[in-house]
C-alpha cells in the first residue's frame, strides 16, 4: 500500500469516528445530497474537522439608509471579521454533529476617507453621536443530524459546474432588548432580516484529503432598524448593509485597519471562546445596552 493510499485512510477513519460515520464513507468524496456527508462538508466550511481549530472569515462592504420619499442614502462603509473554532457533538435531540463558537467585530468607516468613524453627525436630527461599533461576544451555533422535526437534517448545499453554495436567510422578530416591559402594548420588538450566502470549490469541499475550506468566499446582506447609536428614535426608515469577503489564513491576515482596531480595543478577538463556552449569544442591540449600562455603574453619582 503507497503511504499517500494509508494516509489517505487515516484521515478518513478519524473523520468517520468524528461524526460517527462509517469508515468507508469519508474515504470517498462527499455526496452533497447525502444529509450525513453534507454536515461534514458543513463543518469544513464553517470551521475545521479538527476540534479548537481556529478559522477566520473577513468582509466589508458599505451601509445605506433609505426612507419613504427620499433618495438612498450612504451612510458608512463597514469592515468585520469572524473568528471560530468547532467541537464535536453528539446530543440525545440534534444528534451527532458540531457546536461553533465565535465572536466578531464589525466597524464603522467614513464613506469618504475609509477611516475608522468616532463621531457622526446625524443627517436627519442634525444632532453629532459617538458611533459604537459592533463587538458581539459570543455569537455561537450549533449543528446537528437531527433536526427539529425528528427527521434527518437535509442538505444546505447546491452546486452548479465546480462550484457549491450554501443559502441561509434568517429573518429575526423578537422583543427589542432596549424597549421597556410593555412592548406588546406600544411595540418594541426588533425587526431584521440577515441574508448569507456562501460559494466554494466543490471539488475541494467534497475531497476526503481537505479538513476545511480555507478559500470560501461569503456575502452578508442586512436589513434592519435604525442603529440604537444613532439616535433615530421612531423615525420612520430601515439600514440596508451589502458586504462580500472570503476564508483568511489567521488573524494576520485581516486587513491592517481591522488589526489595529482589535488589537487596541478589543484583544480577545483574535481568538475564538472556549469550546465549552455557555454564554448567551450577544447582538449589537444587546451590546449596547450593556456598554451603556456599564458606564450609568460607573459614572460618578450626582450629589
């Protein structure tokens, strides 16, 4: 037997044993129509076959608002990053699969000069705000076999030539963590809806020799109220943000304006939580309202 054949099978079983697959299946490429391969074939573009491995997305893009009887307008440019590892799962309701944790940063550019905004000036209430940029720690998923109806989770994946896609669109409603206890009555809830869209090399996703998708290209498109920093308050009008970006190798290769950004004002980033992390997701609503809550603590009380 040639070494590469062997090498070709180690690789395999352990990826079998992983996912409580059989043997025989992973020394093959991927069936994408398959639901058990398909969740392999996830995990490799979400994160890695190997537990704790870091994986790192990056995008940037630009942010517009629009209104009833006005033209669209842009507002800011945005560059983010994702950073994620993945455990092996296996639980009595979703099945075997994988847990992701992460966390990411997005921040806010000037349209114009692409540097890293501090202070805006609203067009609308002529009122200048500090611009708090997106740090949501954690923002963690999970994956699994089974899905909520009981039956075999399907297949994410389509593919056209040599090239696949993943498609997810995740509308959001829920009560707004900013509004106060009677949202039912007066309204409240947060209203979203966030669109991703993932494409890579089929060949490479379903070869048995690769352990992730270190090439994947991603676009993120939002759809949302107004940001709580702006100040808009009921104002009628939405925030659409269009982005598109890709896999990097590791956190050097961020773009140089993100590095800094993270490494001044947030170095935790440039890894992913623990495996075992438990934490509720954070938003950028949510964020917010814990940084201003943290600063009302801290503020010197009035005499």
């Amino acid at each position: 037997m040639k070494l590469s054949l062997l090498r070709s099978i180690l690789a395999g079983t352990a990826l079998a044993l992983s996912f409580g697959l059989p043997a025989q299946a992973t020394s093959k490429p991927l069936d994408l129509t398959d639901p058990a391969d398909a969740l392999v074939a996830m995990r490799k573009l979400q994160c890695h076959l190997d537990d704790g491995k870091a994986a790192f997305y990056s995008w940037s893009g630009e942010v517009f608002a629009r209104r009833r009887g006005e033209a669209d307008k842009k507002l800011f440019k945005v560059l983010g990053m994702n950073v994620r590892s993945c455990k092996t799962v296996d639980d009595p309701k979703t099945g075997k699969g994988f847990r992701l944790v992460s966390r990411e940063v997005l921040i806010y550019l000037d349209p114009a000069t692409g540097q890293v905004l501090r202070r805006w000036n609203n067009p609308w209430t002529g009122k200048e705000v500090e611009v708090l940029h997106v740090a949501n720690d954690p923002v963690n998923n999970s994956f699994g076999s089974i899905g909520r109806d009981g039956k075999p989770t399907p297949s994410a994946f389509t593919s056209m030539g040599n090239a696949a896609f993943v498609s997810f669109t995740v509308p959001l409603f829920y009560p707004n963590p900013l509004a106060g206890e009677y949202q039912p009555q007066v309204g409240g809830t947060y209203h979203a809806t966030e669109m991703f869209n993932f494409s890579m090399d089929k060949a490479k996703l379903v070869s048995p020799k690769n352990k992730s998708m270190d090439d994947a290209v991603i676009s993120w498109t939002r759809i949302s109220q107004w940001l709580p920093w702006m100040e808009m308050g009921d104002r009628e009008g939405i925030l659409y943000f269009s982005t598109v970006g890709a896999r990097v190798p590791d956190f050097e290769a961020l773009p140089d304006i993100l590095k800094t950004e993270i490494r001044t004002n947030y170095p935790i980033y440039v890894d992913a939580p623990p495996l075992d992390d438990a934490r509720r997701n954070e938003t950028s609503w949510s964020y917010y309202k814990k940084v201003m809550e943290e600063r009302r603590a801290t503020a010197p009380k009035a005499n």
